[in-house]
C-alpha cells in the first residue's frame, strides 16, 4: 500500500493513524470497510456473510484535519 504523502485539500502534512471502534466489554480494534449495504441481523446487529471487510487506515492532515482513509 502507498502512503499519501500531501492533504488533497491544503497540501499539509499527514500523519498515519485509525478510527478506533469499542465493542461490547471495551474490546478495541480499529475500523472496517465492509463491502455492500448493511442489512440488520436479530443476533448480531448485522449481517456479514459474503461482505469483503478491509482494515481501514485514515490519514489525519496537521494543517486544516482532513481525514482520507484507505481500506487495502
Ligand atoms: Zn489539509
């Protein structure tokens, strides 16, 4: 995966980091792109079967905060 280097809105520097999610008992873990729409499951909140799920990393711009992520 290649790294933006430059903000697209300002050009400011970007710093590497992650949406952070906290499920049930404080367990952290960093967001997922999950593929198609989401459909609702009784049990689990949502359904998942057959949906591509990627780790997502979001750059973070110093300059004006812009968030840009990528889910590889
Ligand atoms: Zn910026």
């Amino acid at each position: 995966m290649i790294a933006p280097e430059k903000c697209t809105k300002c050009a400011g520097l970007l710093d590497e980091g992650f949406l952070l999610e906290v499920a049930h008992g404080n367990s952290l873990s960093p967001t997922r792109w999950v593929s198609g729409a989401p459909v609702k499951s009784f049990w689990m909140g949502l359904k998942l079967d057959g949906h591509a799920q990627y780790e997502v990393r979001t750059y973070r711009c110093r300059n004006c905060g812009f968030l840009e992520s990528y889910a590889n």
